[in-house]
C-alpha cells in the first residue's frame, strides 16, 4: 500500500509492502529523506495482518483460501490469514446496512515500541457513493498502548490503483 499525505506541513510518503512472508515498511519525507525502513519477521506479520485489514476492499483476496472466516455474532467476524509460514488474525465489525466499521488485531507489532505487540484498530469514518457503488472513504489507524492510544493516521482514500504487477516480487 502507498500513502501519501504531510506531517506539520512537511510531505511524506509511506510504502507497506508484504510478499512471500516478508514485509517491510519504508517512509520517506521530502521523497529522499528516510524515515524509518522497517523490515525482519515482525513486519512480515504486520504486513499481512494490514493485508487482511485490507482484504474487505479486494473481493478475490477476501474469498481467497489463504484467509478463514469465522462469525461471532450477527455482526463481527473473526478471519484468521496464512501466508508462506506467517499467520495473523484480526476482528471485522458491520454496522447494521452490513457495512464494514472496524478492524481490530493484536497481531500487529510497532515498531516505535521495540516491536511490541499492542491492540491495533482500523476505524471507517464515512463512506461515499459513486456511479451506484459505495466505498470507504474516511478511515482511521489507533495503537491503543498502555499509556493511552496513539491514532495515528486519519485520512480519506481518494483513489485506489492496483499494480498487479509486483504482486508476486520479492522485496
């Protein structure tokens, strides 16, 4: 996933990538100014555990047989993903028009915190509707850590663009 957006002004661009049980994310500010490039066997499984956050806005990757659903209730499943060794799960929430409101996992490490895991939640904040489909249009990320939590992103998703591509690349 690539995410562009600025921090007090300043421009940054951020890189989630997951391929084959590896993952790493990359932030940059003013495009060549590293940030953080966070990779080893923590972010493999934190990337996955994004990917399947992610899996509701890719029908094939959510009917796929690398992921298992199970339901809770009448509206909150648990999906449990595998992938090449790496394993993460996670907590979907439908509102009542069964639409997606929150993903929540403690599969997720940060890296800010020495790569503990702490409770980790996506939140949708507002859909839109265009050319008679609705899609997610703002959302929010949250560590919730000991000390309290710490949202941070906030953003609306304008655009989507597939690169099928480098799917199957090695990082």
């Amino acid at each position: 996933m690539y995410l562009a957006g600025r921090f007090f002004g300043v421009p940054l661009e951020g890189l989630d990538l997951y391929s084959r049980g590896k993952g790493r994310m990359i932030i940059r500010a003013l495009k060549f100014l590293e940030v953080a490039d966070e990779h080893g066997p923590e972010m493999g499984r934190s990337a996955l555990v994004t990917v399947l956050s992610e899996a509701l806005l890719l029908p094939s990757l959510a009917l796929s047989e690398c992921i298992e659903w199970y339901a809770l209730d009448d509206t909150t499943v648990e999906a449990t993903i595998r992938d090449h060794g790496v394993e993460a799960s996670g907590v979907f929430s439908f509102d009542d028009h069964g639409r997606f409101v929150r993903f929540q996992t403690e599969d997720r490490h940060c890296a800010e915190f020495n790569m503990e895991t702490h409770p980790w939640s996506v939140d949708v904040l507002s859909y839109r509707e265009h050319d008679g489909f609705i899609y997610l249009q703002e959302c929010t990320a949250t560590w919730h850590l000991p000390d309290g939590d710490l949202r941070y992103f906030q953003g609306n998703i304008d655009e989507v663009h597939l690169n099928i591509k480098t799917l199957g690349k090695d990082l």
